[in-house]
C-alpha cells in the first residue's frame, strides 16, 4: 500500500513526526523524500531524519508567508484609512496629500516585495 503524501501543516510535533515516520515503510520514506527531490539513500533512521528536517523547513515556510500576508494586510487597511482621512480633510494641501498617498504606496510596494522598514 503506497502512503498518501505528507504535508507540514498535517504534522506539526516534532515528535509526532517521529512517531508517523517510524509506522512507514522504508519505500514510502523514500517515496516522501523523492517527492521533495531529496536524497531517498541511507538507513530507515536517517530517511526519517532526513524528511524530518525537510517538513520541519516547509513549516516553518508557511509560517512565515502567513506571516508576512497578515502585515501586508494591515499596512494595506492602515494606508487605505490613512489615505481615506487626508481625503476628507481639508486641512492638507493637494501635494501634500498626494506625498502622503505616494509614501504609503512605496511602503506597501516594499513590504510585499520584501524590502526592509526604513
């Protein structure tokens, strides 16, 4: 019987990952390890701890792209209110709204693209 195939976010415990590996077969290890173009060569033990550290990286992965959607989520609510105010107000003078707007803009450009807050 093949193994269906291992997501990260199915295993989450280190331990519980050692606990599921060591049920499977040697062949549905490698079969795991294959999928993720990884070496499916050695020992039962260090296929297990081979694909181990390979989930452990993919979650770790994921977290941090939730991560970084949820900022950009925010900054993106913060700049529209941001922009949604200086619209309403008449306090500001155009260009200087129109800087404000631009300014919010780059900042999200750059969060999204991964640059670093200045």
């Amino acid at each position: 019987m093949r193994a269906k195939k291992i997501h990260s976010s199915q295993l989450r415990n280190f331990q519980i990952c050692r606990l599921v590996f060591c049920d499977l077969q040697v062949n549905d290890l490698r079969v795991e390890l294959e999928s993720r173009n990884l070496s499916s060569k050695g020992l039962k033990s260090q296929l297990i701890a081979r694909l181990t550290k390979a989930l452990k990286s993919e979650q770790e992965k994921e977290e941090e792209e939730k991560e970084k959607k949820e900022e950009v989520n925010y900054l993106h609510i913060v700049c529209l209110s941001v922009i949604h105010v200086l619209h309403k107000n008449d306090s500001f003078m155009p260009f200087e709204k129109s800087f404000i707007i631009s300014v919010c803009r780059k900042f999200i450009i750059q969060r999204i693209c991964g640059g670093k807050r200045d």
